[in-house]
C-alpha cells in the first residue's frame, strides 16, 4: 500500500498515533499527506487539552513532520472547497486536499463527517486510522511490526517497550491492529 492518504487532525492528535502514521510513511507504506489547516487544527486542540504544550513546541512538532515526510503539504486546493458537500462544512477542506492531490483516502477517526457518498464521486474513501494501520499489516507485518519495534526504541521521555506502545495504541483506537500485531508475537 503506497496510496497517497490524507490525514485528518484527529489522527495527529495523539502523539503515538502521529508517530506510528508518520514512521508508516518514512517506511513507505503510505504517501502521508496533510495541509496547514490540518496542522493548525492538530496545535490548536493540543493545546487547548494540554496545558503543559505550548505553541513554540507543538511548531517544533510542526516543523519535524514536515521535515520527515518530503512533499507532506498540499496546497492550491482552497477553490475546491465552495463545491463541495459534507455533513460539517468545516471539514471540505480535508476533501478538498485529497482531491487536489490525488489521494484515494482520508484517515479520520470521524467517519460520520465523510460519508461515502459524498467521497465516493470523487474516488475518495474515509478509513478509521484502525483500518488503514491493519490494512498494512494483513499486506506486510514484517515491515509493520519493524516500525513498531522502531518506534518502540526511539521513545526515551520515558521509554517504553514494544507492549507499553502497543498499549497506547490500542487506546489511541487501534485495537483490531494491536490484537493483529500481538497475535503474531
């Protein structure tokens, strides 16, 4: 699976979430993909859950991601947005992006918000981040759980084994994925 994908705020979120998706794509399972509305929807609700964020952090963040994944921004999609349809208005713009870029999917853990039949035209689906992670490991667990394995040892503050990620990522709302990955160990 090398499929450009849009990725919803929602699922850059939570940070363990983030760095799996992002880790996915330097590994080239995915073509990740998001906009600087995206990103400033992802630092305005972490800040306003996080007291202990602030702003020059989370544009550190920002800026890493953008670094890690070459090309990640779409831009040149705001015309599309009047002419399209969504349950909330407020969400065009992710669909607006995965149009202009070619994207064949958004991950969003707000499915409800992309309804089929408004993507479906557009050849467009919305996968729950669970869906799309497990997607890559029926395709090639070895890569997958290499990225976990990865990730795993690259978190120091504070460290955690493959089983505490594992955890976190199950609470983030990967749990087919996890019971996948745990199932193979």
């Amino acid at each position: 699976m090398t499929d450009r994908a849009v990725f919803d705020a929602c699922v850059l979120y939570p940070a363990s979430l983030r760095d799996l998706l992002l880790r996915l794509g330097r590994a080239g399972l995915t073509v990740p993909r998001w906009t600087n509305t995206i990103l400033d929807e992802m630092v305005d609700a972490l800040l306003e859950h996080h007291a202990h964020l602030d702003r020059p952090r989370l544009d550190r963040t920002r800026r890493l991601m953008c670094e890690a994944i070459p090309e990640c921004l779409v831009e040149d999609y705001e015309h599309l947005i009047d002419g399209l349809e969504l349950p909330d208005p407020d969400d065009r713009h992710v669909l607006a992006a995965a149009i202009r870029c070619e994207a064949r999917t958004i991950v969003t853990a707000n499915l409800d918000d992309f309804p089929e039949t408004a993507l479906s035209e557009h050849g467009v689906v919305a996968k729950h981040p669970d869906a799309f992670v497990h997607e890559m490991v029926t395709d090639d667990p070895d890569r997958v759980a290499g990225v976990i394995h990865e990730q795993s040892s690259a978190l120091r503050s504070p460290p955690q084994t493959v089983e505490d990620l594992l955890t976190r990522l199950e609470r983030n709302g990967l749990k087919r994925t996890v019971q996948m990955l745990r199932d193979q160990t």
